[in-house]
C-alpha cells in the first residue's frame, strides 16, 4: 500500500503536463494549417433590368382633346301666318324629311283668301275711278274759276283739292289692302325658308290651323356647330379665334378641329374653330369654343356624286374634337406612363436608378410636355416599376453588362497556401496566389 502511493503522486503530477502538451500539440497544428475561408464571388450583375429611352428634345405639335353634341347653327319653329284647314303636305314633311329653301311644306285652303283677293282688286278699281272723277272735278272748278272769277287766286276747297286728297288716300288704301289680301293668298302655302331638315311635325293633313300655330321644328343644313369646352391648361397651347372690331375688317384665324363620330362604326369630319364664347360658364368655369363642320349630312357630297360617303351627323349626337394647338420647338415630351404620382421620373445615371422630380407644363392622355426635370441625353426608364428605391442597381435591357468588382482580399488564402514560416504579416495584402 505504502509503495504504491509514490505511483500516484506521480500521476498526478504527470497528468496536467500532459494535458498541457496535448493543447500545445493541438495549438501548433492549428496555427500551421488555418481553416481557408471560402471567397464570395462577385454579383454577376444587377437584378434588375429595365428598358429606358434617351431623352431628345423635338418640334411637338400640341393636340387638345374636348367633347360636345351636335347643333343645328339655326334652328326655327316654323308658324302659321294663315288659318285654315290643311288640304297639302309635302312627302318629306316628316321627321327627318330634307328640303331646300323655297320647297312647299304644305297648303291652306285658299279659298277665302283668293276671295279677299277679288274683293280688295275690286275696291281698288272703285277707288281708282273716284280719284278719276275728282280729278275731273278738280280741273273743272279751276276752269270755272279762270273763267267767271275777277282774277284773284281760287281757295282749296273752290278747287276741290280737300276731296282730291281723299280720294288719293282711299286709292292708296285699297292698293295695301290688296297687297295683304295678295300676302295671305301667298302665305296659304307654307315655304322653306332655308336648305334644311324637319326636326319634328306638329300638324298633318286635314287639321284647322289658326294663325300662328305650330306647324314643325326645322334646322339648316348646311353646316353645323359643335359647342366645346377647353381646359384652363389647355388655353395658352390654342390659338382661340377672338373677334375683330366692326372698324377692323381682318379675317378670322380659323383653327383646324377634328371631330370624331362614334356612330356606325366611327368616321372623321374636318372643321374648325369660328369663334370663342365671351364668358366662362358658371357652371364648370371653363371656356367654351365653337367648331364648325360642313354639309355635316352629305347632302352636298350627294348631290355632286350620287353617292353618300360617310354616315351623316346626327343633332344631339355625342361627338370628340381634337383641336390642333400650337406647335412647340425643342419641346421635352415624354410618355405619361413613365409618370409616377404625376410628379416624378425613373432615369439610369451610372447604372443606378435615379429618381428625378419633373414639372408638367401640359399633358394629355398619352403624353406630357416637361418644363423641368429632365435635359437632353437622360436615359428615361419606360419599363413600369412597383416599390424601388432610388439607387438600385440596374441594367439596361439590350446593352452589355458590367460589373464593377471590389478589391479582394487574398491575404487568407495566401497564407493557407504558403508554407510554414513564410507567412506573410496579419494586415498585409498579398498577391494572388
């Protein structure tokens, strides 16, 4: 037992030595072979790949959208001068029924006013022959006065010319009563007073009419107009037609609209702008313009060819102009697309992404003419973006890619691949391997 205990005190004492060399041991292998560490390769290129215009100026044509329905430029309710009964109706007295100035729309009996005729002829003969008489009687009693008188100067009524005068009058009397008995004989048969179209009819064959009824709603044809509103934006890019004063006889500009149908298919008519209202409208504060088309129903196309062309306007139709402003030199015009928030732009600088605040001097439904914002050779992102952030990365669609690679460090992996005591300094950058 006693002889074993120097044994034990022995191993214990051993022990943390060799524990302590075993860590040495381990320490030394690990100092001459370090763990390598795993180099992260450069990205190959952005995420993000866009496609983007390069911003020119150029000469923009303005082009201003409005709308408005179809207008007669005249449109009458057609009155009985007469009354009567209706014995004739013209085949296009008819809703819709065309005729041209001068055509019979219908007839009054005329009977009573051929009558009033005969009678006012015959009462002006009567009154002729009175005159005639007086004017015999006249001369005579100047005669007789010549002759019997003492030479003195013969009164008016010795003369008779009081009567004379009278008799003149109811002449002159029975001349007008003939011309109106003549005008109601003329006025039994209800004329055109222009090239036009029936609007609607009130009254048909065989109805008694009284003087001044209704007998239809009628409009000319030979052009029509198109009342438009236009944007307050829109008045400094648009050459409003102002009038002249009467003194200053001036041509007024007449500026080109296009007026689109969408009817039967849809067709174009050429107008243009003949005047601008006086006022704003209270009701949308704005300005109204008035265009103008011509033979809006093809009648005169008709006439010259035989054949209709496109379908006719119609009064009361919807229309859409597109009025021609005016023209823009070295204009920055974009696609309002690009637009983000109305406000702001997307440009690739350097291969980042770059947000650009833009002012909108005026836009329309595709495009926007830009004041400030954006300079010629900007690189415009037309590819449209969800949430990004200014400074992303990105590439453009259609051009090479390139990627700028950082420095690397290869101090770890020289000093994994160097052998034991050529190592080089913690810090160092070494070359590659």
């Amino acid at each position: 037992m006693n002889s074993q205990r120097p044994y034990h005190s022995l191993r214990k004492a051993l022990l943390p030595l060799v524990v302590l060399a075993g860590l040495t041991a381990l320490a030394t292998l690990a100092l001459l072979n370090p763990p390598s560490a795993d180099r992260m390769q450069p990205t190959p290129g952005p995420r993000l790949t866009v496609e983007t215009v390069s911003v020119q100026p150029v000469r923009y044509q303005v082009a201003v959208q409005s709308f408005g329905t179809v207008q007669p430029r005249t449109q009458s309710s057609l009155l009985s001068q007469v009354s009567g009964e209706i014995i004739w109706v013209n085949p296009q007295f008819r809703d819709g029924g065309v005729f041209r100035a001068g055509d019979a729309l219908l007839r009054v009996d005329a009977r009573d006013y051929e009558a009033d005729v005969q009678i006012a002829r015959a009462t002006l003969l009567e009154a002729r022959q009175a005159l005639a008489e007086e004017q015999a009687q006249s001369q005579q009693a100047l005669a007789d006065w010549e002759r019997l008188g003492d030479g003195g100067e013969a009164s008016e009524l010795v003369l008779r010319k009081p009567q004379l005068l009278a008799a003149r009058s109811t002449v002159a009397s029975a001349e007008a009563a003939l011309d109106k008995a003549e005008l109601n004989l003329e006025r039994s048969t209800v004329s055109a007073p222009y090239d036009g179209r029936i609007l609607s009819t009130e009254v048909d064959l065989g109805e008694v009419i009284a003087s001044n009824s209704a007998l239809a709603e009628i409009y000319a044809t030979d052009y029509v107009e198109i009342r438009l509103p236009l944007a307050n934006a829109d008045l400094e890019y648009v050459d409003l037609p102002e009038p002249a004063p009467p003194e200053v006889h001036a041509p007024v500009s007449r500026v080109p609209a296009q007026i689109h149908s969408s009817l039967s298919g849809g067709s174009d008519w050429e107008g243009f702008l003949v005047r601008t209202e006086g006022a704003i409208d209270s009701s949308t504060q704005q300005l109204h313009v008035v265009a103008q088309v011509d033979d809006p129903f093809q009648l005169l196309a008709q006439d010259r060819t035989g054949t209709r062309g496109r379908k006719p306007l119609k009064i009361g139709e919807y229309v859409t102009a597109r009025i021609a402003g005016r023209s823009l030199p070295g204009a920055i015009v974009i696609s309002i697309s690009t637009i983000y928030q109305g406000s702001y732009v997307y440009v690739v600088s350097e291969g980042l992404l770059q947000r650009r605040d833009v002012e909108i001097s005026w836009q329309n439904a595709s495009d926007a003419v830009v004041a400030e914002g954006l300079a010629a050779g900007d690189q415009l992102v037309v590819t449209p973006l969800g949430q990004v952030t200014s400074g992303t990365p990105v590439a453009i669609a259609g051009q090479a890619t390139q990627v700028a690679e950082r420095p690397r460090d290869n101090s770890i992996a020289r000093r994994a691949d160097a052998p034991s005591g050529m190592l080089p300094p913690r810090g160092s950058a070494g070359g590659s391997p």
